[in-house]
C-alpha cells in the first residue's frame, strides 16, 4: 500500500524536493530509492545527500545543496579540508556527482559542469535551523517554474541570501530564523516581476 501510494505522489509530482526532515532509516532509504527511479528534476539536501548513490544520477537536472559537513561525507574527506579550499571542493562535487551543487557557508558556491559562482550575500545569522530546508524550498519552486537547475540554484541562492541580510539589517544577526526570510524573498519576487 505505502509503495503504491507514494508512486501515486510521485508520478502528480513535477519537481522533487527530497532531504529535509526525511531521517535515515529504513523507510527514508526506500523512499529515497523509489524518489531515485522518477525522472524529475529535483533537489537533495539534509538526510537525502547520506542516502543517495552517486552512480545512479549524474543528470543535469539534480541540485545538491549540501553543507560543508555533507560535502565532506560525500567526498570521504572532512569538513576542515572542505573549508580550507571550497572552491575546490564544489568542483570536485560537481565531478563526481554531476548536476549543479551548492556549497552552503561563507560565500556560499553554485557550480555547474561549466562554471563556479559566489553569492557575495549572506550572513552568519544564517547558521540556523531551518535556513537550509527554507533554500531548498526555494529553489525547488523556481525549478517548477520551469528554469534550468543552474538557473533555480543560483536564483534561489541569491534571493535567499539577499532576504537574510534584509532581515539582519532590520533586527540583527542573532536570532535569525528561517520563517523571517519568508515576507523579504515574497518583496523580492514581487519586485522582479515588477520590473
């Protein structure tokens, strides 16, 4: 029952979002497994980058938004070796993985198979719970609205960061959540399609 129902969501689905929340048991490897098999674009972040096996994707239309915690896993190295040149780290991310994958932290990093870009916004109000999940939401909406994985990730990216600092510069770093940045980034759409 639970397989045919989830195959009935999947099959509805037009852009998968898969990470967040999901947990790493036995259930989220099945779900993970099926979610695989969908050709949709989609983006993995949290449990679903422990989960997902490297040899089956490799597509275009994948974005990987780890963290530099999830990057070293995913690398076999560790977070400090990931810190110490990120750069390089996002580009051997997108080697081995394919896709387009965003480096979160300082300066987060987007790359593609063709090119690496800094999103110069952000702040350090942003180390918070959530503030991940609340990215891949976003750029999981821009994917259903029909831009590229490259595009999405590094729209999503930008207008994440961009509401933070907007919040920050308001009220502070300190205490920054996640559901802050939600009336900024609904400005900065507004705007964008306003102009």
């Amino acid at each position: 029952a639970d397989e045919v129902a989830l195959q009935a969501l999947l099959a509805k689905a037009t852009v998968l979002a898969l990470g967040p929340g999901l947990g790493q048991d036995d259930w989220a490897k099945w779900v993970c497994r099926q979610a695989m098999q969908v050709r949709r674009p989609m983006v993995l972040d949290a449990d679903a980058l422990w989960l997902i096996d490297r040899n089956r994707l490799h597509r275009d239309d994948v974005v990987y938004t780890p963290h530099p915690g999830e990057a070293a896993a995913m690398l076999g190295t560790t977070p400090a070796r990931i810190q110490a040149n990120r750069l390089a780290a996002v580009q051997a991310l997108q080697r081995e993985y394919g896709g387009v994958v965003v480096l979160k932290g300082a300066g987060t990093l987007v790359a593609d198979k063709d090119s690496v870009t800094v999103c110069p916004a952000g702040n350090p109000g942003m180390a918070s719970g959530g503030m991940g999940d609340v990215l891949t939401g976003v750029i999981a909406g821009l994917l259903a609205q029909g831009l590229s994985a490259s595009e999405a990730a590094r729209r999503g990216v930008c207008l994440h960061a961009v509401a933070a600092d907007q919040v920050a510069a308001a009220q502070g770093e300190r205490g920054l959540l996640a559901s802050d940045l939600f009336a900024p980034m609904q400005q900065r759409l507004n705007q964008i399609e306003g102009a």
